[in-house]
C-alpha cells in the first residue's frame, strides 16, 4: 500500500468512526427510551390497577341486557344438565360463559356490583353441578335406566315384574 492510499484511508477512519458512534449513541437512546415507556405503562398497571386504563364501558342498558342474559342462560344450562342427568360438553360451555361474563369486568359502572353478583352466582352453580356430578347424577342416570326397563317391560305385552 503506498503511502497516499494510507493517507486517504486514515482520513475516512474518523468520519466512519463518528457515524458509528453515532449510530450506537442513538441505539442506546432508543433502548432506554422503550425500557422507560413500558416502565412507565406497566409498572403502575401491576402493582396499582386502579392507575390502569380501563377500556371504555357499555351503555347502562347494554350492560344491564348482557348480565341478564347471561344469569338466564347459566341458569337455563345449569337445569337442563340436572333435569337431563347430562354433563356433555358443560364445562366446554362454561368456560365459553365465563370469558364472556369477563368480558364486562369494570365497564358496567353503576352495574359493576350486579355484575360481581352474577360472578357469585356462577361461582354458586358451578359448586353446585361439581356436587351433582359427583353422586346425585349416577344415580339418576342409574334410576333412568331401570325405569326405561321397567316400562320396556310394561309395553312389551308381559306382566310387569316387581
């Protein structure tokens, strides 16, 4: 190499230098910069929820037409599995139920206290149709089933036996 192209090559260095150094400068200020942002969002969102943001609420009416519909529809479901001793796909439902009844936590306003309630309710049927699955429905399936052979019996012609 001769000495002019080591002369042009030294002369580039600084400004190479300069405009990578700027550049990590400017990398770091943007690390900081988001560290700080999600600090400032997050932190007081953890550990003081009443700082957060709350998504904006529903209408009082809407509101109120969410949790009675869904009050009668746990109540609805929660029938129809005692009165058909049938548990298929309940819990699949009620998780469906529950995201939705989630849904309005914090936006109901003058409702957020029925809202609570119906939160209690389905804390109280769900309690209730554990115990029912754990003994009552086997023996209602149970009773089903020798009732259906009794009055297959009936109906065949024969005399019923007892």
């Amino acid at each position: 190499m001769s000495s002019t192209d080591a002369n042009r090559a030294r002369a580039g260095q600084p400004a190479e230098r300069l405009g990578r150094r700027i550049g990590i400068g400017l990398f770091w200020l943007l690390l900081f910069y988001v560290i700080g942002m999600s600090a400032v969002s997050i932190i007081p969102s953890l550990y003081w929820p009443d700082l957060a943001p709350r998504p904006k609420g529903l209408q009082t009416e809407q509101c109120g037409a969410r949790i009675e519909a869904l009050q009668q529809e746990l109540l609805a479901r929660a029938t129809r599995t005692i009165r058909g001793a049938d548990d298929r796909g309940l819990q699949r439902w009620l998780v469906a139920w529950d995201k939705r009844a989630l849904e309005l936590s914090g936006g109901c306003g003058p409702l957020e206290r029925a809202h609570h309630d119906l939160l209690r309710l389905r804390r109280g049927v769900g309690s209730l149709l554990a115990e029912y699955r754990s003994d009552p429905m086997p023996v209602q399936q149970r009773l089903r089933r020798l009732l259906k052979g009794l009055s297959d019996v009936g109906t065949s012609g024969g005399p019923p036996q007892g």
